[in-house]
C-alpha cells in the first residue's frame, strides 16, 4: 500500500489514522465517488449540493467567471453538506485570475520565464497560492512542465516556460514550492510533456516522440527536479511517448506505445512510479477532451485510466453514465478493489494535507509584482535599425496604429489602451481601417510617421494555429514597406509572430496581453526604460530569413 509518511505527504500518525479509517468506512460506491473531479458550472447549485452530500464527487472545479466573494461562498455552501472535504481546483496558471473573475492576471508562464529569475517564479507562485488560498482553493493544475519545443504548437506556447529544459527546470521548481508553501497542492501537467507535435490534445491524441534517453534528459528531468522537492500531484495528459514506452516494456507493440499516458500503465506505473519515484496523487487530464475519447469506447476508457494509475478522472460528459460505468466495472471486476483503494488512500492523503477551513487572508502585492516582473521580463527580440529607436513625437508626430488579434482583454481594448497610452505621451494617433485603404505608390509614404503593429494572437483550447489572418483586400494591413518606412512589430502573446513576419526591422515579445504589458512596451520604445527579457525560446523559428 501507499506510505503516506513519505515525501510527498509526509503525514503525521493522526492524519494517516483518519486516512485509513476514512476510507475502510466507505462504501465503494462512495469510493468510487472520491475519482470523480466535476465542473461546477456543468450542475444547478441544487443538483451539485446534492452530488456532494451524497459523496459522489471528490473534486470541483469552479470556471473564473465568478469574484472571489461569490466563489468563496459557493465552496461554504457545499462544505455545509461535505463528509468528507472537498478537493478545490483551478487553473492558476497565469495568476489568480485563474480562479476568480477579480484576482490578479499576473501573465502567461513565458512572461516569468523571460526574466530568467527564479525569484520571479517564486512571486508567481505566491501569488498564485495566496490568492487562490483565499476563496478556498486548495489545488492548483499548474505549473505546466511542457517544453515549447515546437513553435507550430498551438497549445503550449506562453503556456510554458520555454523550451529550455535547465530554465523550465529551475522556473517550475521555484513555482511549486512557493505554491505548496501556502498550503495549497501543485499539480504539474502534462505528462509526459507536450510541446513536441503540432497539435492539440483537445482535438485529438499528441505525442512527444522524443528518443527515450532525449527525454529523460529533458521532460523526465523536469518532473523527476519537481518529485525530488515534494510534488504533491501531476496531469496525465492524452499524450503518448512510444519511445520512453517500449524501453520500459521492450517488445511492445508501437501500436500499444503510442497509448496516450492516460490509459498507460507503462508509462504510469513503470515510468512515473517505479523509475521517477512518484508517490502522490496522478489525475488525469480533462476526459472530455477527443485525446481522450477518440482512443477507446467510454465505457472501457475509464475504469482502463483509473486501472493503469490514474487516480481521478477530472470532468464529465455526461456524470451519471461516467459514475455508472465505474460502479458496473467495479461489479464486474475489471475495477479491482485493491486499485480503487490505493487511489481512494492517495486523495484522502492529499485531502489530510491540503483541506483546511481556514482561508488566510492575501498579503502579496499581486498587481506591483506582475508590473515588476513584465518590465524585467519584455523583450527586444530583432532590431535592425538601431538608429530609428527611441521613438519620441519629435521624431514621429504620428503613428499609424494597426492592431489584430483579439482586441478584447481583461483589462479592456487592445486598441484603445495603446491608443490612450501613445495619445498620453505626446503621439497623434492614424488609425487604420483596411476597408478604406487601397494601394499606392511607395512616394506616398510620410516619412515622419512611424506605422505600429500590435498583435495579440493568444494561445488558446481547440484550435490548430495561432497565427495572423491578414485582410483579404491585398493584405494591406501587413508590413508591405518595411524597407521605406519605419514599421515596428509587438507580439502580446504569440512570441514567434516573426515567422508571419520575417523582414520586419524590430520586434518585440510582451508575452502577455495587459495594460501594464502594453504601457511597458511604449515605454522602452521610447527609450524611458530598457528592454530587459530574454527569449525563454527561438523567437527567429530557426529560419533564415527572420535574422535579416
């Protein structure tokens, strides 16, 4: 059975007692109950108040579409009628914020990973806990240990800290310790990485298909750094790795390798337990997800999930046929009694650690420390014309604004904040309509007006790109006179626009789409303050052409 005095729980006598006595004093449907993670959103208050006081779920998750005072009083409503305490999860994956509609954006992994600043990871982490610590969170899916590999990748991007192992090393360490150090479980996600394919596990099963030594030099020693420091919880994702598979089982069929990890017990049991010494709690990640479902029938996916390690299941397509179809596996034996308690032992040791009522109050500057670290953290990626920098209104009167992307942030308008922040210092702004554009001569070009582009393409669930759709009428919003008029390129979020982009003459990395990031940027064009990021990944993509 599971040494619950081991790191990561590091239990006292008292806790493993009520652990165990806990658990001998559930039935097993109750038991089954305890693997089930849901989205709060999904149920009527009634209906969700009722799953929980019948212990049909051992987790929640709450969407951030709620304050923090409105979300804190939704967890105090079903821990009224809990019998045992609930695990509370969010994303905090780019700030409080991820928790509740009014916490602190604090930006995007790649944003701290640009600073190169441990220091800096572990503010974000604090943040992170504190805030989330405060409305009742007790487990965090984060930080995200994937390596941005691969810059076609939709979905890992800014989401990671980069694609350097030793920084992503160093980054996600510092995270999670300042996490767990508010009491709160980090999860790190998503084993076995991804980053390395140009798809996106919502849509259908990844696969890191690094050579097994090539991973264990990279993602397995990212989460082997983590397990090493007291890791309490990590993400299956639906994401295969064939080569890390067969080594561990020589002569199994690649068929049977490219399994996502979800439903591996090779890469669960003989890899993150046996070889990486893993001992807390394995989760998977949404099951709603196509990785997950494409793979195999519902009704053999998810007692085969909880069978190969896993030890929840997070999120339902439909809960009653989920919780069914573990009940009928469970009767038929194809759940067995001795899996379903070493899982049930794990959460309700995690549960003994990280379960508390009492919800400390939030005393790190949240709002100060994003503005310090995305001033450490902006980049100046490309910059061939030196002598065209600082921008002032002595020198460009006007700038010709042209934005895509998403417009809509968190903080407001894209478009309206950099409009406010360049008509503040001194700039007169032309705004840019393509509809009313049409082409003409080079001549025509003024030369005191500097043209700005603004992009926040983000990374973002469920789709295959994240790159620029021009205008169809010519693409006369593109940078088409890069060599006769100055013309600077800001990426927001996407920090590999330079591919869409290649002869642009200076460039720019925010990785992250707020006021403060976007007032920071004009700031050091204008020479106030000095860019001092440094790329987490390739921003050139590895062409050749992007250098010149």
């Amino acid at each position: 059975m599971v040494d619950l005095k081991k790191i990561p729980f590091l239990l006292n006598d008292e806790q493993v007692a009520w652990v165990e006595s806990t658990r001998e004093n559930l039935s097993a449907k109750e038991k089954i109950g305890q693997l089930f993670v849901v989205m709060g959103g999904d149920y009527s208050d009634e209906t969700l108040k009722k799953m929980v006081e019948e212990g049909r779920i051992g987790g929640i998750l709450f969407r951030p579409v709620k304050t923090a005072e409105e979300i804190r009083a939704d967890y105090a409503h079903l821990d009224e009628v809990a019998k045992i305490p609930l695990l509370k999860a969010a994303n905090l994956e780019e700030g409080g914020s991820g928790g509740m509609s009014d916490g602190t954006l604090y930006g995007w992994p790649m944003l701290t990973a640009a600073t190169d600043d441990a220091e800096e990871a572990k503010r974000f982490g604090l943040v992170c806990g504190e805030e989330g610590r405060s409305i009742g969170i007790n487990i965090t899916y984060s930080p995200v240990c994937d390596l941005d590999i691969n810059f076609r990748n939709p979905i890992t991007n800014v989401r990671t800290f980069g694609s350097d192992a030793e920084r992503v090393k160093k980054m996600t360490r510092a995270y999670m310790e300042a996490v767990q150090e508010t009491g709160m479980a980090a999860c790190a996600k998503h084993f076995p990485g991804d980053g390395v394919d140009f798809r996106d596990q919502h849509l259908h099963p990844s696969y890191n298909t690094l050579k097994a030594n090539e991973w264990y030099e990279s993602y397995g020693a990212v989460y082997q750094n983590l397990i090493n420091n007291g890791l309490m919880s990590v993400m299956v994702g639906h994401i295969g790795q064939p080569y890390v598979a067969m080594e561990a089982c020589p002569g199994m069929s690649f068929e049977e390798a490219m399994m996502p990890a979800t439903l591996s017990e090779t890469l669960l049991k003989k890899v993150l337990r046996e070889r990486l010494g893993f001992n807390g709690l394995i989760t998977t990640d949404a099951t709603i997800m196509a990785g997950f479902t494409q793979v195999m029938p519902r009704r053999q996916g998810l007692p085969r999930a909880i069978m190969s390690g896993c030890d929840m299941l997070v999120f339902n397509t439909d809960f009653e046929e989920d919780y069914r179809i573990l009940c009928d596996a469970y009767e038929a034996g194809e759940l067995t009694e001795e899996r379903l308690d070493e899982a049930v032992t794990r959460i309700l040791a995690l549960k003994a650690r990280v379960c508390t009522e009492e919800l400390p109050e939030v005393k790190v500057p949240g709002a100060a420390w994003h503005r310090e670290t995305a001033d450490k953290a902006i980049t100046l990626v490309k910059n061939t014309q030196p002598d065209k920098l600082p921008m002032n209104p002595d020198r460009y009167p006007r700038i010709k604004l042209i934005t895509i992307g998403k417009d809509e942030i968190l903080d407001g308008s894209v478009r309206q904040i950099v409009e406010e922040t360049l008509v503040k210092n001194g700039f007169e702004i032309e705004p840019y309509d393509w509809h009313e554009d049409d082409l003409h001569a080079s001549s025509n070009l003024p030369q005191d007006r500097l043209t700005l582009y603004v992009a926040n393409h983000e990374q973002w669930s469920n789709q295959v790109t994240i790159r620029p759709s021009w205008c169809p009428k010519h693409a006369l919003d593109a940078p088409r006179h890069v060599t006769e008029e100055v013309s600077i390129f800001v990426s927001l979020a996407n920090p590999y626009h330079l591919q869409d982009v290649p002869r642009i003459k200076t460039y720019i990395n925010a990785y992250t789409a707020t006021r403060t990031t976007i007032e920071l940027v004009i700031e050091k064009l204008m020479g106030k303050s000095e860019f001092k990021g440094t790329s987490p990944v390739d921003a050139f993509c590895g062409l050749p052409d992007t250098n010149l």
